[in-house]
C-alpha cells in the first residue's frame, strides 16, 4: 500500500495566478511544484516513471502520463492495480486480454470484493484505529459518526442475516431509501456476500420504482417508512405496502425506521435486527466482473434501462478517480451530494475504498438557506465538497460568500457535475469560497460510474473549462465522418475500453440494446452522447448532449451556452431551450423561461434575454420565441428534460416521448404537453 498520505499543501495565489493564457483562458488557481509532489497523482506519476523507465517530466507533466495511460492500457491499469494493493502482481499480459469493446475481458484470473476493499481500512494501518468512516448528517438530527470497526461489524451482521434468509450470490437486494448509513451498509453487505445491489431515492413514486425494480426481481427489499425533505416529513408507509404487493420476487422486507420508530410493517424485519450480531463480515472472492450492481438511465423515452457493473472495474476506476484525480485518501472528509437514485451516490460510497471518511446527507441540498452545503462543511470540517453546477450558480445568483459567512479553513476541494459550470461561477468560487481552493468540473455518467473528463492537481484550472481526459480513459472529440476534431465541437467518444463500462444491460441476453445504446454509428466505439470540444491547450468544454443540440444553420452549438447567457439575468429563475427539426425542413428555436418571482415577460425582458444570447453566445442562436412557463421539467437527476421536450413539439404522442415518472414534476410537463399539441395539432 502507499501508506499515509503527507500532509497535502494548498496551492498559492499572486498576481500571475489569474493571468490569462495565451488564447485568453482565464486562470484561475495553478499548483505549485510543492503541491504537485504531494498529491496522489504527483507520487503515482513519479512511481510509475521509476517503475517502468518513462520521461513525465519533472514536475510530472500530466498529458505525458495520460498518453503513456491510454497507449499502454495494460501497463496502467496493471500499475494502479499494483500501487494501491488491490489486485498486486498481476502481470501486463494478464490485464487486458481482449481488448475489443463491448466485451473487452480484465483481469480475468484473480478475485476481489467490492466490500472488502472499502472494510479494509478498518483494520487501521493510514487511516488510525479510531479514524471515521461515515459522517450521517440529517435536517432534523445532530451529526451522528460511525467508525471503521463499527461500520464493518455491522456490515459483517447485515451479511450474516442476508445468509440466514438465503440470499446467495447473484440475488438481487434493493433498497428504497434516503442517503443514510443504513443504505451504505445494506450496500456493503449485500456485495460482501455477493449479493448485486439496486436503489431508488423515497422521492420516487411506486410507478417509478417498479419500473426499475420489477425488472430485476430482487428478493429482499429494505425499506424506509419516510424521509424528511425541505423542513417536511414525507411518510412513504403506502408507497412501501403498495411495492411489496407488486413485487412478488420479494420474500423479506426489512424496514428501516425514519419517521416512525416502532411501527413494522407486517411480515417485516426491523432493521436493527439484522444488525445485531456484530460480526466481522466472511468475504465472497468473487471474479473481477462479477455483478456488483445496477444502476439505470434516465428512463425519459421508455423504461429506465438496467446498467450492470462489475466489481474489479468499479474498485480500479474509483481508486483511480478519487484517489489520483481529485486527491482524496485518509484523513480526509468526503462529501458529494447525492441521491440513492443516481449512480453519483454510488461513487460518492465508493470514496470508502480510498480511506476517507464518506458525509452522507440525509436532506434538501438548500435547506434551510441556499449556503447549507457550506454550512454543513464547516460543521463536520469536509475536505473535498461535492455538488452540481446548480448549486453552485444559485450560491453565485443570491450572492452567497460563504468563505466570509462560514469557518471552511478545512476545505481544500470542490468538484461540480451534472451539467456544465458555467465560466461565472468558477470566478464566484474563486472570489466568495476561497482563492486557493481546488475546483473541479467532472463529466462522466451512470454508464460507466466515473468519469471520461476531469480534474488534476497538475494542472492549473481556467474558468469554464474542464481540465482533460481521466488517466486511462482515450476520449476524443469525433465529427460526423469520425474523425478527430481540435478546437471544434465533436461527438464524445472513447476509442479503448474501461474497466467500469458496463457488463451488460440487464435483460439484454444478445447484447443488442447495449450495442445499440452505445456503439452506434462507430462499431467499437464508444459515443456517449455529448458534445466535447477539445481545446488546442487540451483543456475540455462540455455543451450539452449531442442529440440536444442547437444546429441552426450548419452552426452547432450546444445549449449550455444558452443558459449561460440567459441564466445571468436575475429576472429568470430557469429555462430550457429546444431546438426542434421540423417536417418541412425548417427549423424552430423556442426558449421557454420559468420567472423569478415578482417578475413578468415584458417586451423589455424579452429584449434583455435576446440581447444576452446574442452578445454571449451567437447571435444565430438567438431564439425564434420566448415563452414563459410555471417550471422547467428535469429528471430525478437533476438533467434538463431537453430531448423529451423536443419530441413532443415534433409531434411524439406524450406517452412515447417520455416517462412521467422520471421526472420531478408531472404537472409541468402537462403544460408543455398543451403547448404542443397547441403548435403541432397532434
């Protein structure tokens, strides 16, 4: 193992710091050689040039490393196997021995669990015998901590009983619940056994639940009696009768109390009997691509498709992602809000196998103010906080200078996902957290519980941009002939195989919706789905998805642009804008604008609103209408609901052009629903 990490220093601010480069990127935050050799990625980048004889360049020089990382595929992963003593000594020739994707084979003589490489740490060594693991934080409660030793005693007893009842490997356990310990140890139970694990959030309704959980048949359910949200309890006691009538696989319920303490289901377990039997938990070896879990897509034009990952991928992709990208190890406090119903809480768990303590967060992301995200890191002292993009644009919107309001002398890092962060709120960073954090924007997905796009601490971070491609992951900007593009937007691909991408689909024995999902136009390519630009510098940009796209005129450009500009007026709360194909050819442009309140769509706002497309993002996207709405539809996600929207006003009947429930507000999609059957006539 590398051992205890160094103490990691901050990097410098001056007056050359936020000098701009040569092409007029904005600079915001550079390393120094000091914080360079300290990081991960700085030890891992000097191991592996001793090890294997390379020249990276003194600092390390991190695109070297990352071609050295994607032309030897077998050499790095063999060396991130080696460096954090997951899988050490396994020969180059015995890491990758099919290449060709899907179905590229890793590893395919040695075994690893998923949970006994996160439990590893509670046996001390860098993280101290009585170091934390969880950190439960709630809108209702005191913070409650929960050690090492304590978190695998009880996972040892969730996966004795889990054997009491029967449960063997390849069964499916599905938890119904919020982000609170007990999902983190039925997780870890469930893989230590062998067991594949699947979650939905108690938001979604019985409808969306089973869309997911009827597909894979799980034969324990555990489940949440409510959860509390916005200052509110949610009781969720019928959702969970009506999921155990429908799911007929179910053989045991085990019910976690929240809202309720001392009600039981009938025929259930309580959770803390499950528990009791501390235990130290008997770890299934398991083959490097066994199932560890599903997750689904967004499921916004049919039934949420079932994402199969392996344990060994997972395991090599998030000591890879946390540990060398964004700089997390023992001793510090890991926080990502998240939802049990998106794959970022399972790479939020995941910071586990890397030693650091995971801050689960049982609650709204804004409550009880727009700063609680802040708020909660200076309470619990969070080293590494995770968001999306907008929250961090609401913080700079009400004009929040957490830094000044709070004590996050702790905080060292920030990372933002789920849409592009926008260039304004990288300076707000900047300017109202701290000049000296490190800020990330990651672009991964679901599909491959990671990410392709990223952070590095051996790079300077310039405002709106992302840094560059992940060590190991050869992603490219394609255009429509397939071939490489450079300070141009292109098709994201990856043109060499991860160890996370997914097994399979569930219930896809042939593979054809796999194949389809993602190897389309290009065979044996993977097309995610958004647009990328590479910058000449190698810095990234993400506008959007690829199928969301503004093409009008032959000008493509992705709607993060667009929001950008127009979020930027206080008067607009949210928007989202379509860019819709029409049967004769032509081309329709509306943007639809949810208002702050106290504000109309005069004519002079709708002035404003085109003027600031046209001055900040092209004057030929400029819309053809502006439309005020009561709301903007997203998926549970988070994700604008751009494609769905787009085929209801090109004429999709409702019921084919999306899934109501995955979205997180059905009324407001019934008004678009109305605007398009008012334009369309269908």
């Amino acid at each position: 193992m590398t051992g205890p990490l160094p103490q990691r220093p901050r990097a410098w601010q001056g007056a050359d710091v936020t000098s701009n480069t040569p092409d007029g990127a904005e600079v915001l935050w550079r390393p120094t050689a000091e914080s360079i050799a300290a990081s991960q990625l700085g030890r891992f980048a000097s191991w592996v040039a001793a090890r294997r004889g390379l020249d990276v360049g003194s600092p390390p020089d991190y695109d070297r490393v990352w071609r050295w990382s994607v032309e030897h595929l077998d050499q790095f992963w063999a060396d991130v196997a080696e460096w954090t003593d997951v899988l050490p000594g396994v020969p180059d020739d015995r890491v990758l021995t099919r290449r060709g994707m899907p179905g590229a084979e890793w590893f395919p003589d040695v075994t690893v669990n998923y949970a006994e490489q996160a439990l590893r740490w509670a046996t001390g060594g860098a993280t101290g015998p009585d170091a934390l693991a969880l950190i439960a934080v709630a809108e209702d409660t005191d913070p409650v901590e929960i050690g090492w030793a304590t978190l695998r005693g009880q996972v040892g007893a969730f996966a004795a009983s889990l054997r009491r009842l029967g449960v063997q490997r390849g069964d499916r356990v599905a938890g119904y619940l919020p982000n609170v310990p007990e999902a983190v140890v039925a997780f870890l139970g469930a893989a230590s056994i062998g067991a594949v694990w699947s979650s939905c959030a108690p938001d979604f309704g019985t409808r969306s639940v089973l869309d997911r959980f009827a597909q894979i048949e799980p034969v324990v359910l555990v489940a949440v009696d409510g959860y509390r949200f916005n200052g509110r309890p949610h009781d969720r006691r019928d959702v969970v009768a009506e999921l155990r009538a429908a799911l007929p696989s179910v053989r045991t319920t085990i019910a976690v109390p929240r809202l309720f303490p001392g009600e039981l289901p009938d025929d259930a377990l309580p959770w803390a009997d499950v528990v009791a039997d501390v235990q130290d938990p008997v770890f299934e070896p398991l083959p490097f691509d066994a199932p560890l879990w599903i997750v689904y897509s967004s499921g916004t034009t049919g039934l949420p498709k079932g994402i199969v990952h392996g344990h060994g991928g997972v395991v090599l992709e998030q000591r890879k992602q946390t540990g060398l990208h964004i700089d997390v190890g023992p001793g510090d406090r890991f926080y990502w809000y998240a939802s049990t119903a998106w794959s970022r809480w399972n790479i939020a768990t995941s910071a586990l196998l890397s030693g650091a303590t995971v801050v689960v967060h049982d609650g709204a992301p804004a409550y009880p103010a727009v700063d609680a995200q802040f708020a909660l890191a200076a309470r619990v002292g969070i080293t590494y906080l995770g968001t999306s993009a907008g929250y961090l644009s609401a913080c700079e919107k009400a004009d929040v200078r957490p830094g000044e309001t709070h004590d996050l002398s702790a905080l060292r890092a920030i990372g933002s996902t789920g849409s592009p962060l926008p260039a304004a709120a990288y300076r707000w960073v900047y300017d109202a957290v701290g000049a000296d954090v490190f800020l990330g924007s990651l672009s991964g997905g679901t599909d491959v519980a990671t990410g392709f796009i990223g952070s590095s601490p051996l790079l300077p971070v310039t405002a709106g941009e992302l840094q560059r491609p992940m060590l190991g992951v050869a992603a490219a900007a394609w255009n429509e002939a397939g071939q490489p593009v450079v300070g141009e937007l292109g098709e994201l691909v990856v043109t060499e195989p991860m160890p996370s991408m997914p097994l399979r689909f569930w219930n896809d024995p042939d593979g054809s919706r796999y194949r389809e999902a993602y190897f389309e136009p290009w065979p044996g390519v993977w097309r995610h789905g958004d647009w990328l630009e590479i910058t000449e510098r190698g810095t990234c940009l993400i506008t959007g998805r690829s199928d969301s796209t503004l093409n009008r005129g032959g000008v493509r450009m992705g709607t993060a642009d667009i929001y950008a500009a127009v979020e930027a007026i206080p008067a607009v709360r949210d928007c989202v804008v379509l860019g819709v194909e029409q049967p004769d050819g032509g081309y329709w442009m509306p943007l639809f604008v949810q208002l702050a309140p106290g504000h109309e769509l005069t004519d002079e706002l709708v002035a404003e609103i085109r003027a600031a497309i046209r001055t900040n993002a092209s004057p030929r996207h400029v819309p053809d209408e502006v439309v005020a709405v009561p709301g903007v539809p997203h998926t549970r996600t988070g994700k604008r609901l751009e494609v769905p929207l787009k085929r209801l006003f090109q004429g999709v009947p409702a019921d084919k052009a999306l899934n109501l429930g995955a979205v997180d507000d059905a009324e407001v999609v019934a008004h678009y629903v109305r605007l398009a059957r008012e334009r369309t006539g269908a």
